[in-house]
C-alpha cells in the first residue's frame, strides 16, 4: 500500500508534467501566462522536493 507521501508525489508530478506539456503546447501564450506557468512549476517543485526529502526520512 502507497504511503500519503508517496501519493502526493505522484499527484504533484503528474501536475507538473501537465503543466509543462501546456506551456510547450502553446505558441500563443502572453508574456503574463508564461510567469504565472513558471511559479506555479516553481511552487510544485519545491513541493515534489520537500515530499521527497520527508520520504527518505
């Protein structure tokens, strides 16, 4: 059975790959869009690492 961290994981992961497959999907994206893309890839990051680190411990 999954532990809770490893599902969160998981979840950040998969959003973060959506994430990117939007932006390199789109040639028409506003300067704006681009940020607001780039911190909340960011923001899962930092998440996905934070996770990880609790995992090893």
């Amino acid at each position: 059975m999954k532990s809770k961290i490893e599902t969160a994981i998981e979840y950040y992961t998969f959003k973060s790959n959506e994430l990117l497959a939007f932006v390199n999907a789109n040639k028409n994206l506003s300067v704006e869009k681009i940020i607001e893309c780039g911190e909340e890839l960011s923001i899962l990051e930092h998440k996905i690492t934070a996770l990880e680190v609790a995992k090893e411990n």
